[in-house]
C-alpha cells in the first residue's frame, strides 16, 4: 500500500533528519534525499511536497546546491528552510545577499499576514544564518520579519510555496512541529497514516514479499534493534525464522534473562541461546586496551553465531537491524558525511564468507519509531525504551582486563545507580527524542585502580567504581547530569555497602567534548 509521503531533499544540514522525525511525528511518511539525488529516486516516492533542508553553502558560490528543476516543475507545495528558502528565492528570481549580522540562536519573529502556515503574531524561533534574502521573488509576499532579517518568513500562497529564514525543527522553535503539521497536512494535504500499527502492517507485507515460503536466520544481540526486527519477522514468517542468541556475558543486570523470557517464552520465537561468557572471558584474558577489546567481542561473536548458523544448514535470509539514520547517513552529501564524527562497531557484523540477503524490517524506521513497533509488538516498555548501550556491552565500561568477577561487580554497581535513578524519575524512558527532565545515559564503570579505605575499622584496598550520568540531544556532545546531592550520596552509600571489592565512587564531572559519554 502505498502511503501519502513527503520528500525531503538535503542541503547538508546537521538537522535534515530532525525535519524528517518531526515530520514523522505529524504521522506522515517522509524521506530524506541527499539535494541532487536523480529525479526518479525522489518522484518514485509520489511525494505530495517537498521541504528543502537548510545547509552550509551560499546561493551564490560557485557549485553552490540549488533546487532541482523537477521540483519546482511538479506544481507541489515547497517548504525551504533556512538555506532550502534562499535557493528557493535565488531559483525563482529573488536577491539573496550575505548579510552583516549573521544570526545564530534565539529570536523572535513577528508573523504579519493571515497564512496557513503560522499564525499572525510573535513566535521564538531558532536562526542559525549568516545570508539573508533581500528581495523575494515575483509572487511571493513578506509574511513574517524579525529584528535581524526583514524577511524571515515568505510565502506565494497561489503556489504554496514557503520558505522560513528560522528552524522549525529544532526544539528551541516551541511551535517548529505545528510549522511543519500544518505544512505536510493542510498545505501539502497529505494523511497522517504513519502509525505503529500501519508501519507494522506494511512491513509484514514487505517481509513476506521478500522472504515467500523460504527460512529466515536472526542474529539476537540483546539490544532493541535486534531484538524488535526480529520480532517483526516471527510476526510475518512465524516458523520460517529462526533466532541465534548469543549470550556474551557483557550486558547489564536481567537482560540476558529479559531476552530469553520475552522472546522465547512471550513471542513463541524458536530461540536458540548460547550461553558463551566463559568463552568470551578466555578471549579477554590479560587484554586491557578498549580496541582490541571491541575487536575481540565483535568478532567471537560473529564466530559463535557462524558456527549456530551451519548447524541450522544455512537459510537464504538474514535478518538485520538496520535503522534508517544508518541508510541516511551511508547517503548523506560528502560534505555532510565528512562531517559526521563517529562510527560504531556493533556486535553482530556478517560473517565474510556467508552469503545472505539480507531482511532488513526497519530500514526507514528512526529510533524512536523502533521503539513504538517494539512496544506495538508487546515488547516490555523497559526492553524498548532502555538508554543505549554499546554494541561490545559491560566488555568496554570494565577498565583494565575483563574478569567473571570484575564484571559481576560492576554489573551490581550499575543496576544500583539505574534502580536509584529509576526511583527517582530520572533514568529517560520516554519522550519521543525530546529531552526531558533526567539524564539520556546513564552507567557505572569499573575502574583499574586500587585505593586504601577504611570499612568497620579494617584497612580495605579496593576498587573504584565511577558514575557517568549526561543529559544530550544527539550524544555528538553532551553535559553531566547535575543530579542531586542526595541521590548521589544514596547510590554512593549502596554500592560501598552492597557490591563486594569496592571501596570508593566517584562521579564524573566532563563534558563532551572534551571528554566522551563512555569511558573505554
Ligand atoms: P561516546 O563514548 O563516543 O559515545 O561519547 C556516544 C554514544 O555512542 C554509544 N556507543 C555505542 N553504540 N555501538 C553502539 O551502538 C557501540 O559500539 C558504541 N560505543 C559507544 C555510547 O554509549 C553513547 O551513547
């Protein structure tokens, strides 16, 4: 079934997928193409409008991005946002000139004239601009200014074509996703059909198209992508899949257990676990740097699975899950890439020499929409919306070598401080990608230093535990939760007392940059 969709091109914008989860929010389907992608790719979508991103060039550099004539032959809404507007307005015959005050942060825009887009009045926005338009083009009319650009807001409502000097998409625009609902569902007339239960629908139907009568192999890590593509397949294939948990010993307090339990018990998926901490503990023996660590787990893990998957005499299929910010970001203009700092080795990589297409469930999907289906599919709300976690697990977060006991040690300090901050509403579980009140990670982490203490008048020489507790948008830079005094000294107090060999904690008080979330 094919749902009403809106493209989304991108100029290079650090925020092109933030239009498209708000967007996604309103319930309507979208995707982000990178600014020249072929007009085919984008129009195979039969879009209802378009948005153009915002970006780091200037209309009138040589090689600058501009708007592809496809799109403005199509007759369909356009919204440009920031950078999107002026190579609209630079399209269509305006004048776009750098301006001298470049704006960045807080404004206010002032809405003049009755549209469908915002409504008259006064509106915080975020601007984030060095160029500005001078003149709009022929058509157009000056609907909104603020203090640093007479023309912030522009519109050809015989056209409906829109353009926004300011961010909707970004949260320090209060009314950004009502801009944007109003311009993907009244301007752009589109459903908004996009719903857990429709998302679920299309992918059982895509999944069955795909796989038809043959088996499917699933590789469980653990986390919640893996765990909810493969509870999308069991819905579609029921007993053409087969599942392979490999349980390394590296995650936290009840997961193991949780995944077993769920999976298994609640979903019926024919799950076969592999109980491998020991053999992952031989592999780590005496190794202490984080990279070969990483390499270590990463690659017995694909080994143990390798070795599941012969037995099972090798289906054509194998599920995976990918996301779509994973397929947006393998797209994404070479600029904007380069820009992107970081890269994850997951566990669970393909084997090099299996050869298998591959089912990939959630491709378009973004974290939270992840989320949602998992919990759609009776996942448990604490298995789909825990805080992320490194792909090499509990491995990474033990400093110095990885032993039975130093992991059970830190894995106990850990569900101290998740139960604490539970306790008290600050560990996030919901939202939908918006910060709210609490931290987005927080974790305890096991230190390779000893210290002299002191515990019921005998000498102790134990180890450290620290706490790391951050608040962030994007984990690309991040604050440390100001959590309260209190609440520390409690979660302190406990782990000293409860969780044997340690004999001191510390909290971490680094930012990102010019420290990282993980300690490694
Ligand atoms: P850093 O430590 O670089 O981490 O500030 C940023 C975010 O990435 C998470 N992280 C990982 N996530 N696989 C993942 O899926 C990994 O190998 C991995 N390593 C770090 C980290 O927990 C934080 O949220």
């Amino acid at each position: 079934m094919m749902k009403d969709a809106i493209a989304i091109l991108d100029f290079g914008s650090q925020y092109a997928q933030l239009i498209a989860r708000k967007v996604r929010e309103a319930q309507v389907y979208c995707e982000l193409f990178p600014w020249d992608a072929a007009a085919e790719q984008v129009l195979k979508l039969e879009p209802k409008g378009f948005i153009l991103s915002g970006g780091p060039a200037s209309v009138y550099e040589p090689g600058a991005p501009f708007v592809p004539a496809y799109v403005l032959q199509s007759g369909l809404p356009i919204l440009g946002i920031c950078y999107g507007m002026q190579a609209l307005a630079y399209a269509l015959g305006g004048a776009v000139k750098p301006s001298q005050e470049h704006e960045y942060g807080p404004a206010e825009i002032e809405t003049l004239h009755e549209n469908p887009l915002i409504q008259p009045g006064y509106q915080r926005v975020w601007m984030s601009h060095g160029d500005r338009i001078e003149t709009p083009p022929e058509g157009f009319a000056v609907l909104g200014r603020s203090a640093n650009s007479p023309v912030a807001f522009i519109g050809d409502l015989e056209r409906q074509y829109y353009g926004l000097q300011f961010h909707p998409e970004v949260h320090h625009t209060p009314s950004g996703a009502e801009i944007l609902r109003r311009f993907v569902i009244e301007i752009c007339g589109a459903s908004p059909e996009w719903t857990p239960d429709s998302i679920i629908a299309d992918s059982l139907e895509r999944i069955r198209r795909q796989v038809g009568s043959e088996n499917v192999l699933s590789a469980v890590s653990g986390g919640v992508d893996s765990s909810v593509a493969t509870a999308l397949v069991q819905k579609a294939m029921g007993c053409q899949l087969a599942a392979v948990f490999v349980d390394t010993g590296m995650l936290r307090q009840g997961e193991a257990a949780q995944v077993r339990q769920v999976l298994q018990e609640q979903l019926g998926i024919e799950l076969i676990c592999v109980e491998a901490e020991s053999r992952f503990l031989e592999a780590l023996r005496g190794v202490t740097a984080p990279e070969e660590k990483r390499r270590i787990i990463g690659e017995l893990f694909i080994r143990i699975f390798e070795e599941q998957a012969r037995q099972l005499s090798l289906p054509r299929f194998l599920v995976q899950g990918t996301i779509y910010p994973d397929v947006v970001e393998s797209s994404a203009p070479e600029r904007a890439k380069a820009e992107r700092i970081k890269t994850h080795h997951n566990v669970g990589g393909l084997p090099a020499d299996m050869s298998f297409e591959l089912v990939e469930p959630l491709r378009y999907l973004f974290k939270d929409e992840v989320r949602l289906v998992g919990e759609a599919l009776g996942l448990p709300h604490s298995m789909v919306w825990r805080q992320p976690f490194p792909g090499p697990g509990l491995g990474v977060r033990c400093l110095g070598e990885v032993t039975a006991e130093r992991l059970e040690r830190l894995r106990q300090a850990d569900a101290i401080l998740r139960a604490e901050l539970e306790v008290a509403g600050l560990l996030r579980m919901d939202a939908r990608g918006e910060q709210v009140a609490g931290t987005a990670q927080a974790f305890a982490v096991l230190l390779p230093v000893q210290s002299v203490g002191v515990m019921g008048d005998k000498r102790t020489y134990n180890e450290v535990i620290a706490l790391r507790a951050v608040t962030t948008e994007d984990f690309m830079t991040a604050d440390w939760a100001r959590l309260p005094a209190e609440l520390l000294a409690r979660i302190s107090n406990r782990i000293v007392n409860e969780v044997a060999g340690v004999n001191r904690v510390v909290y971490d008080i680094t930012s990102k940059p010019p420290a990282t979330i993980e300690w490694e």
